[in-house]
C-alpha cells in the first residue's frame, strides 16, 4: 500500500506550527473584539448561484466545486455529455463549490439576514477559503482570512479604526517595520480626468505595477493603451510628488480642483488623518501612496494595503471602501461598506523570516510527572490532579519506562518542568522539580510547585 | 433576482450563537490542554484515496466529493460515459473529498510524521466536518467535532483520563446530570463467547439497539438472525445485572471466568476505576453500561458514550480504545490509540434546553461613546482610546445621530455600558456613565469609569 499524501496546495499543522498560528489568531481576534466587531462564521460550501460572477471569469475557474451526490448524470442533456464539454456540464452535475473569500458570504449573510441585524453592523470572520490555484511559495489552495467589516454607516471613523487596529494587532505581534498604505479610489478618478485618461480602468491597472514594472513599463503600458505623452507626462508629474501626507494633499488639491471625485478624495484622506489626531494616535507608519491601486476590484473609497518591510513577501493585509456590497444580490438600497482582510499566512511567514516567534513555541504542557514503579505512578497521579485543579496545564508519563525516556519525552514535547517520583518522594512528599531549560532543580513540596507556577 | 441561500444542511453563525459556540469549543480546548493535549489541524479536503473505505459503504456514499478542475471529462472512458453510470464515472472526475471525521485525518498525518511523532501522542483537534447526511432535526451537513486521541501508549490512565476530561467540560458548561457510559469489547466477545453466539457481530448490533426497540425487538432480531433461545435467555440473564460497577463486575467475572477476551475486559474496567481512585476522583456519573456497544467500528478495548439526561437529544461523546488506526494505511506496525470526541452541535442544543447560556450572551463591547455634536465626537474619540488602552472592548456610535438611536443600538448589541458625551460633558470631564441593564447612571471621570470596569 503506498503511503498516504496531502492533496497538493494543503498542509497538515502540527502541534508546533498550530502554537504560532493560535498566537497570531488570538491577536487578531482581540483586537477586533476591543473595536466592537462581532464573530460571524459561514459555512465552506455555498450554492455556486451564490458564489459564480462574483471574481470575475479567473475566480470562477479557481472555484472548487462539489459534485451533486447521488446519480448525478440522471438529469445530464445527452448531447452535452456526448459533445465532452467539461464546462458546460458542470452547472449540471454540480450545484455547490467552496468558499473562495469571506466578503461574499457576508454579503450573501447581509442580504438574507437584514431585518435582524442592527446597523451599522461590525463582524470579524476567521475562517479558511479555498482556491484552485496553481500551488508555488507562499500560495496555498486552503487558506486562511481575518476579515472585519462594518457595512451600513460611511463614517470616515471607520477608516481611521483600520489604520488603529493594523497597528494595535502589528504592536501585539511584534512587527515593527511596516507601510500602512493608504489612497482613495476618487483621487485616483481625479488624476484619470486631470490627466484626460482615454481609459481610466486601463490607467489603475497600469498604476498599480509601478512598483513592479517601474515608470518605463508604465510608460510603455499606456502608450498602447492609446495615452498619448502629453498624459502619461503629466500623470508622472502628479505621482512623483514626495512630502508628508498633508503636502501630497495640498499638492494634489491644486492640481485635482476642477475635479469633483478628485476633490471628494482628498477631503476623505484629510478627515482620516484629523479623525486619527482626536484618537489621539501618531500617523506613523501611515503612507499615502498615490499609486496603489488595489486592483479593479469592488472599492469606491478608501483603500489600504500593508506590507512588511525588508521580507520578500508580498502584501499582509489589505481592504477599503465599497459601496456595492449587497447590490451582486440584487439589493436596492445598497449598503456601504468597509473592511479589511489580514492574511495569517502570509504574516505567519515573514515572522518566521523576522525570527519574532519565542523559540519554543508549542502548546504543550507545563509539568510532566515521571515515576519509577507501581507506588510512585499511582503517587504521582495524586500529585498531577493537585497540579490540574490548581489550573496548571499538566500530564504524566503514561507507561513505565526508564527516567531517561521519560526525561526525553518532556524536552522533545517543550514541557517545561519535571516531577520525578521516587519511593523516597512518596514517603516525605518532598518532591524534586527541574526546571527543564535552566537545568535547576529542588526540593519542594507540591504546594510550593503550585506557588511558584502560579506566581 | 432571487434572494440568495444557503445549501441546505449548512447553518450560519450569528454573533449571539457564535458567543455560545465560542463559550463550549474554548472550555473544551482549555481541558483538552490542561490534560497535555497539543493541537492539529488537518486541510478540509484529502485526497479520496485516504478517505474511501474507511467509513463503510454507507459513509463513502456519504462523502462530499470534488469536481477535478480544469477539463475534468478529457480522460474519462467513452464507453463509460456513454454508459451514464454516475458511480463508475465519480473516481475519472473527482480525486479528493471533504473530510467526514477527524480520526481518518489524524491517521494519515501519524503515518506521514511518524519519525517526528515523539510518543505517546495526544492530539486533539477542533474542526469541521462534512457529510452528505439528509438533513434533520439536531443533523447537519457541516458540523463541528473535538476530537482529543492519544497513540502509542497501552495506558489505562488515557482512559480514565477521558472521564476526567468530560467531567470537568461538563463542570466548566454546568453541565450536571448526565451519564457517562463505560463498557469494554472485550467483555461484549466474552459475553458472545459465553452464550455462544452463532454470530458475534449481529449480537453487538443487535444489543446496542437495547435503549430504542427494547428487550422484546433484540429478542426478535436475534431469532432472525439464528441465534437459539437459549441463548437469548442467558444473554438477558446478563444483561439484567443491576448494582454498582463494582457489583456488576464480579457477578460478570463469575460466569466469564472462562473466557480469555471477557476476564481482559473486567480487568481492564477494574482498573480504570482503581486509576480514578488515585486520582482522587469519584465514580459519579460513570455508568458501567454492559448493552453498550458503539456501533460495529474500530473499537477493541474500553469504549464511551455520555449522554445528557433530561435532553431529546442522542448521545453527546464518545470514543473508545483502538488497536488498528494506522492498519488501513499500510502501517505495519500498528499504534494502539485511545480517543474521544465532542459533539459540540448537541451540547448546544441541549445547553440551549436546559437554560444554560447567560441571558444576553453575545460577544459585544462593554461601553459604547455617545455623542450630540462633531465636538463632543471628537472629544468622544479621545474617551474611546483611553478605554481601550485600559483593554475595555469599546466602539463610537459612527455618525451624528439622535441619543435614542444611539441608545437603541446599544441595548441591541448587548453593550452594557452607554457614555453620554454634550459640550458639558467635554467641558467638565465629567461623564454619564451608565448600567444599561439596571438602568442606574453616575457623573464620573473617564479615570474613575476605567477602575470601575477593570475591577
């Protein structure tokens, strides 16, 4: 029989790598709770009616799609099963796929649930999302996303709450080196008029791979776009204003004034940065970045991106504005939107990369009992219920075994203190408790342990 | 457009549930590494060749399956196709499947990780599973299961360990009358053995049906089944054993004297309530239930069930002790493992029966800032910070409205602390803050409202 394998793109956690991943959840989760946002989990299959439209023509063929159980061709037109057509049988034989982010289950929960739900509404989601993507580093076809969002206000607050979370949950993890981006997609509309953009969607696209592709590939982008060079002159003009936030907006307000989104832009960007002040909080980290784009996906206005700096990874989180929320599920009376989205992944990597995980990390126990015979083992296990209702996370060895496999045992599973129980211990209760990392040992009684982990 | 829905069978989890829910899976996750329990995750999807077959034909019909991306129908045989038989077709299009439990998972990552494994192993793992079940009543598509299983070890403490375990989850849900059931294999093949079953696998099925068609239909079904009259009546002889678990153990040793499996059995139960006895543990709540037979799977030694007395509701744990986990993925050198699982579903519904979530449970924040003006929402962003510097999960009312909407959303979110910010107030510093729930109101400073909610 050959041995078993993971399908590819999808990985097991054990117990070392799940510690940290906890420690980055936990973090997440905390955060979003102290700002008010409420748990809300989706189940991983939705109806493809739900799902299918909604990331454009690539999403729909990353969706994984579940095949109808039972006779599934029962129903199946011949013709189309004789013509071998994968994708246009498909709609017949399978009616569910899996999640492939968490905005559209919100939306979908948003729509289905909006006469309960008291607005504006703040949900933080952490669940996994699968795409069949081609698996290569870094990218995975099981992930998993944090999202918070707060649809139904468009208080600037929010944006600003963003910024503070990012840098509340960035503080907790201990990165410190890091780009808060922000833009506003009316600035970016601004510049498309200002500049007389023959394409304002081919100029975001262009835009957002400056840093990739740099300003002679943007050039060269746009050229066959049909920009003439008037524009693309005039557009490098705009993006290479440098300066502090407030100077990039009274530069940018002299140029976009005649632009009504432009100047719509700028006021929001503004009112974020006066809103952080009466937060009280610095705007450090905070980058107006007038090229980021974020792709040409659902944003109306704010938008953030967040890289860590100095690892090859690319963006950690990333969110903005939208106003079209519930609209894709036929809503009339749209809801405006606005959330983010950390990715655990990503961030687990770069602080492997950045070494910011304690050295041994694992959830594990923080006392192992060991024993020598019969007597002891049933002393000890006296002892271990003491350790237990103290709160002290604790087991012991299971089996009789030599000390130095017991010993072994405790320093491969990170347990950090050993009992070891001897027929002397059981006569004086005197028990001797190493610390395992420092090699130090003594003699105490059971109470005392309890004292010392407690402290 | 039609309004979207959900796959039936799958639930979503609002904030009020999701507060009950987290309540049950951290007490569960807290015992679980309390007892030395180190955590697993395992990806949603595995391939169909590590699930198919290890469920029976039954549970492999109950599999979800993936549709194979990409053109799925390029490689399928056309006489097979032409043939519409939809079971021979489903391995050409799909090879991998949504996970059905956690037991077959946590094989398959022993197998792969057997040289990094430090045995004995104990793992527990909280996640979804799937199953293409008709829905029901208390049965859903997707539901959670909290496994914790320990392999590599003989050790009769892991089984009384499980007792412990699902005593204090229960303490920590106020969980108080409930049974757990405790049987052994060994003592069902003696019984088999002593009345001379004709068929030991229809005996256990037929007895575990004891608690639904009663004396009379195990009578019937063992009659079809070719058992003699004879032997029905010393089965019953048996079975009527009342008293202690002691009791029933010596009045069992006394006719299974003969049988090697049944004097196994006994003295395996024995002393597992020995085990306890060190422990200082009582036996309340332990049931020593000789009909019970948990089904016809891959049990071979001690075996659970707990079931919430007073409740509709079927059993809400399980588990039992294992000898061939690793067996059906070619191991040759096989792991006896010991396990249990939650079902964390049930436990709510009974919970939700029996009254024992808080009243207004739901995972909201402690204060909401209310405000009449731009000034007092700027001097209320100020307030809002300093709470959260303190820990205090708080949010802001987003936009300019009138108190009693703001009021309103609090009592709706379940926020418990309202503060009242006019241009007084930012002039004084000295603020309403009020009990929401008790109504009671006192003019205090920020300070002051920090050490009342930190106390």
């Amino acid at each position: 029989m050959e041995k078993p394998t993971l399908p590819k793109g999808t990985r097991d956690f054990g117990p070392v790598v799940m510690a940290k991943r906890q420690f980055i959840f936990e973090n997440i989760r905390k955060v979003f709770q102290k700002y008010g946002f409420q748990p809300l989990e989706t189940p991983a299959m939705e109806n493809l009616s739900t799902l299918t439209g909604k990331y454009g023509e690539e999403g729909d063929q990353l969706l994984f799609k579940i095949l109808n159980t039972g006779d599934f061709l029962k129903d199946v037109d011949n013709q189309k099963l004789e013509a071998r057509n994968s994708k246009l049988i498909t709609s017949n034989i399978s009616e569910k796929g899996l999640r492939y982010d968490l905005t559209v289950p919100f939306a979908r929960y948003v729509v289905m649930n909006r006469n309960e739900i008291s607005f504006p509404f703040k949900r933080y989601q952490i669940q996994p999302v699968w795409r069949a993507d081609r698996p290569q580093k870094g990218r995975y076809r099981e992930f998993y996303q944090c999202d918070a969002d707060v649809v139904g206000t468009n208080s600037l607050i929010c944006e600003a709450e963003i910024i503070l979370m990012i840098k509340e949950v960035f503080k907790g993890l201990g990165i410190q080196d890091y780009s808060i981006k922000i833009n506003h997609r009316g600035i970016l509309s601004g510049i498309a008029e200002y500049i007389k953009a023959v394409n304002e969607t081919a100029l975001f696209v262009a835009i957002d791979k400056l840093d990739k592709i740099g300003e002679d590939g943007v050039r060269q982008e746009l050229l066959t776009k049909g920009f003439d060079d008037a524009s693309i002159t005039t557009l490098f003009k705009i993006l290479s204003v440098k300066g502090s936030a407030t100077n990039k907006i009274a530069f940018l307000a002299a140029h976009l004034d005649t632009t009504q989104h432009g100047m719509n832009g700028l006021r929001d960007l503004q009112e974020v940065l006066n809103i952080l002040k009466s937060y009280g909080a610095t705007i450090d980290h905070v980058d107006f970045d007038i090229a980021l784009a974020r792709g040409l996906s659902y944003y109306t206005g704010c938008i953030f991106e967040v890289k860590i700096n100095n690892v090859a990874i690319g963006s950690v989180s990333g969110g903005g504005r939208y106003d079209n929320l519930t609209q894709s599920f036929g809503d009339k009376e749209n809801l405006s939107g606005v959330g983010f989205s950390f990715g655990v992944d990503r961030i687990y990597d770069a602080m492997e990369e950045l070494k910011l995980f304690p050295k041994n990390a694992q959830v594990s126990s923080t006392v192992l009992v060991c024993h020598f015979d019969d007597e002891s083992f049933h002393y000890g296990l006296g002892v271990l219920t003491q350790l237990r209702s103290a709160g002290i996370a604790s087991e012991i060895y299971p089996d009789q075994a030599k000390l130095k496999k017991q010993l072994d045992f405790a320093n491969k599973k990170g347990i950090s203190y050993t009992i070891v129980i001897g027929s002397e211990e059981v006569k004086s209760g005197s028990l001797p408790f190493k610390d395992m990392e420092k090699g130090e040992q003594e003699k105490i009684t059971i109470d005392q342990i309890i004292s010392k982990l407690q402290r």
